[in-house]
C-alpha cells in the first residue's frame, strides 16, 4: 500500500507540472500569435468547458477496464501536445484550442479515472492523507510549473514546453501501470442518460456524499465569483502594484499545500462532512479577512483560504471514494466533478460583472454564501420512513 501511495503522489506531481505549464503558456502563445486578449483567455475556457459533459465521459470509466483506458488517454494527449509542434503562425492557432479542447477532456477522464481507481489500491483508511497529499503535490506544481514554463517559452519558445509537457503523461501512464490494483467490480454497459440518472442518484440520494459535494461546488463556485474582486482590491483599493497578486498566489498556494498535509488526519477523526464545512467556513474566513485594508491581512486572508479550499475538495473526493459501489465509481466521480467545477462557468463572469460594486462586495457576498451552505448542510434533516432502506440503483 505504501508503494501505492507513493506511486499515486508521483503522478499528480507529474501530471500537475504537465498541465500548469502548458495552461500558462497556452494562453501566453496565443496572444503573441494574434495579440488578441480576448482570444488568449478563451484557451482556458476550452479546458474547462468538457467538465459539463463529466457524468457522459465518467460513464466510459464503467464500460470499460480504468487503468487501461486511463494509461491510453494519457498517451493520446502526450500525442495530442505533439501536434502543437506544427504551430507558426496566427494560422495554426486553432491548434493550441484543439489541444486545450483535449486537455479538458483528458482531464475528466484522468480526473474520475484516478479516483475511482484509488479505492481499489489503497485501504479505506489511507485514502483521505493519499488524497490530501496529492492535493499537496498539485498546488506545490501550480507554483513551479507556471515559472518553469514562462521560463522555457521565453529561452526557446512553445515548441519547447509542448515537448515537455508531452514528456509528463508519458510518465504518468509507465507509474499507472507499475500500481497495483485489486480487482473491481464491474458492470454490463448502460445508456448514456442512465449514466447521467445514476450519478445523480447516488451523488444526491445519500447526505455522506451529497453534503460534501455541495459544500465543495459553494466554496470552488466562490473562489471564482471573488477572483475578480480580489484583482480589484489589489489595485484600486490598495493601490499595490499588479505583481502583489503573484504573492497572494504563492500564499494561497503555501496555504493549500499545508492544509493537503493535514486534512488526512481529520478526515479519519471527523469525516468528510465534518471537513467539508470546515473548510467552507475557513474559506469565507478568508474572503472576508481580505476585505480588509491593509495588506498583510489580504496574505494571511489567502493563507487562509488556502487551506479551506483544497479541505472541500478533498473531503468532498474522499465521501465519493467511501460510499459509492466500486462499479459506479467513474460515472459518479465525473458527475461529482461536474457538480463541483461546472458552476465556475458561470461564477466567473457573475463576479466580473459584480466587481463593479467594488472589491469588497463580492467577496463578503461570497463569504455570506459559503456559511449560509456550511450552517445549512451541517445539521442533517429528519429522515422520512422511506429514506431509512439503503440506497438501490435500479437497472445498475
């Protein structure tokens, strides 16, 4: 199991280095081929975009043997990185989208893939600190890779970091297939819309799962609807140069990284649901200590923050893990990250418009509505007759 362990860790090392780089640089190549803002920020909404389509992309994760198809999607998009080696000029941009495109969809898979996978390599007891110390690993690349990246498009350019970047899920499939796996069960092929039903029903028909999936989609929703007011607290109230954001961004990280080293710990004492509204309380902490004005006390807000945001996420996989019949595990895993990361679709242009009410508005509003969901979902409701029998997925 400790094998396990360290294998799982290498590869969200891997794997996070891998994509921070190239979502950098993605966009930063696009706007030097075209000189166009607008056209450079759409590259991460093509990464994004695929996670609504997660409880469909979870369901091939059921169909079909995971650490196969897992491994084979990580060699596809190593080979899809390559294709951005044919990249000149503003008429081969359309590659960069395409390969941002692939990105999202490898993400989904590779995402709902790993998770569901975790359960049948580790103990139920050591997937909260495995969870929490990948969730460690991933923020500590999003605060070297960006770096490394910027660095290596500016000595040779982005044919350089495709290359490396290619490099990564080629590594990540050889540690995928040294895990190993006990045997899953599985289940006879569904419709497409069954996949869709049974997510839902198994993410929503049981509180272990439901409250710290919502609570994880409140605080992830929030932290998009507030980055617009925490850029505008920056300049325009605090009058600090743009680069004050790269600190709030490397203490937000150091805050991440340090609540993935615990989380495990309290996950095994308190549970997912008891971890997930702290976390959610810890992150409106933190928005609302940003509001005020004085500049170290935005760090320490980011800090804070920091630490609440990755302990929704993880409390909210591990539930997930835990309580889902090894059979369903994809579909219900990519329907959960479809609930937790799709509403920021729409949470990012609310906060940008909301941004001009000022800084501090969004962010209190964010915070209200984070402990409004962390009061509401903590105190389980009365349980109808008809709740008591255990949950059944018809047709599973």
């Amino acid at each position: 199991m400790r094998r396990n362990a360290g294998l799982f860790v290498a590869i969200s090392m891997l794997s996070g280095f891998g994509s921070s780089a190239m979502s950098l640089v993605s966009g930063v190549w696009i706007l030097d081929l075209t000189g166009s803002t607008g056209l450079a920020a759409l590259a991460g909404l093509c990464v994004y975009a695929p996670v609504l389509a997660g409880p469909w992309l979870g369901g091939l994760l059921d169909r079909a043997s995971r650490r196969p198809l897992v491994i084979a999607v990580n060699l596809l998009l190593a080979a899809a990185l390559l294709t951005l080696l044919a990249v000149r000029g503003p008429g081969q941009t359309w590659v960069i989208f395409a390969v941002s495109g692939a990105y999202g969809v490898s993400y989904v898979l590779i995402d709902a893939g790993e998770t569901a996978l975790l359960p049948s390599a580790l103990s139920a007891s050591e997937l909260g600190d495995v969870n929490g110390w990948r969730s460690s690993a991933q923020e500590g690349m999003k605060l070297v890779a960006p770096l490394a990246g910027a660095g290596l498009y500016a000595w040779q350019g982005g044919h350089a970091v495709a290359v490396l970047s290619a490099a990564m899920p080629i590594l990540v499939a050889v540690l995928y297939r040294a895990v190993r796996l006990n045997r899953t069960p599985s289940e006879r092929p569904t419709s497409w819309d069954h996949d869709l039903r049974t997510g839902l029903a198994v993410l929503i028909g049981q509180r272990a799962t439901r409250v710290p999936v919502l609570l994880a989609a409140t605080s992830i929703a929030m932290s998009g609807f507030g980055t617009a007011a925490v850029y505008a607290i920056v300049v325009a109230e605090l009058r600090l140069p743009t680069t004050f954001l790269g600190v709030l961004a490397g203490a937000q990280g150091a805050g991440s990284i340090l609540g993935g080293l615990v989380v495990g710990r309290f996950l095994t004492r308190r549970g997912p649901v008891a971890v997930g509204v702290a976390g959610t309380v810890l992150f409106a902490v933190g928005c609302l200590v940003r509001c005020l004005p004085w500049w170290p006390a935005t760090v320490v807000g980011a800090v804070v923050a920091g630490i609440g945001l990755p302990w929704t996420l993880v409390a909210a996989v591990t539930a997930v893990q835990t309580h889902t019949p090894a059979a369903l595990l994809g579909r219900v895993a990519a329907t959960a990250n479809t609930a937790m990361f799709g509403p920021l679709v729409l949470a990012i242009p609310l906060g940008s418009a909301a941004v001009h009410l000022g800084g501090r508005p969004p962010l209190i509003a964010a915070a209200v509505l984070c402990l409004a969901a962390a009061v509401t979902l903590r105190v389980p409701k009365p349980r109808r007759p008809e709740e008591s029998a255990p949950l059944v997925i018809v047709g599973s």
